[in-house]
C-alpha cells in the first residue's frame, strides 16, 4: 500500500487521501473582465505532465486538511508534501536521503 506524508498527521494509507488537482493555480482578479475562452481555459484546461506534478491533497479520512504535494506521474511517488500557502519546495536544493542497508 502507498503510503503519503500528511504534513499535520504524518505518514498515512492512501485511501485516506483524495487527489483535488493541480496546485498553485491563482483564481483571476478580475473574472467579469475575462473572455470565455479565457474564463474556459482557467476553469477546465491544466497541465497533465509526465513527471514531477505539485497537486492539491485533502486527508479526507483524517485531520480533513488540505495540503499540497510533488508527485512523479510516472512512478506515482510522492517526492514532498507541504502546507497550503507554502512555496513549492526546490528539490534540487534538497539533499537526498541516507540510504541504509
């Protein structure tokens, strides 16, 4: 079983969690001055890379708090997770993990 990192409760089974979409997206200032097509592509259109992807995350089954995440599309793993309103985190800048044998 996967297992995520809730940044308030810790490390807790998926089926706690529920996925919200992308993160970091900024609702616009001014909706009534927008088209819409531009209204559209804010609602309905978001990148669906392959690779490193922040997300929105709810522990829906837990504290009920929403938090963000980096995940890889790829292998489904969860590189961070953070607070809402955090900055994303440079994951580069970011040492990697002991290993242990």
């Amino acid at each position: 079983m996967l297992l995520i990192r809730c940044p308030h409760c810790g490390n807790r089974p998926e089926i706690e969690f529920h996925c919200g979409g992308e993160a970091h997206i900024a609702r616009p200032e001014t909706p009534s001055e927008m088209t819409d097509q531009h209204w559209a592509e804010f609602l309905y259109y978001r990148t669906n890379p392959k690779g490193m992807h922040a997300e929105r995350w709810q522990h829906r089954h837990g504290c009920g708090r929403w938090f963000n995440a980096l995940r890889d599309t790829v292998t489904d793993k969860f590189a961070a997770t953070y607070e809402m309103g955090s900055p994303r985190p440079d994951l580069a800048a970011t040492p990697a993990p002991a290993r242990t044998a």
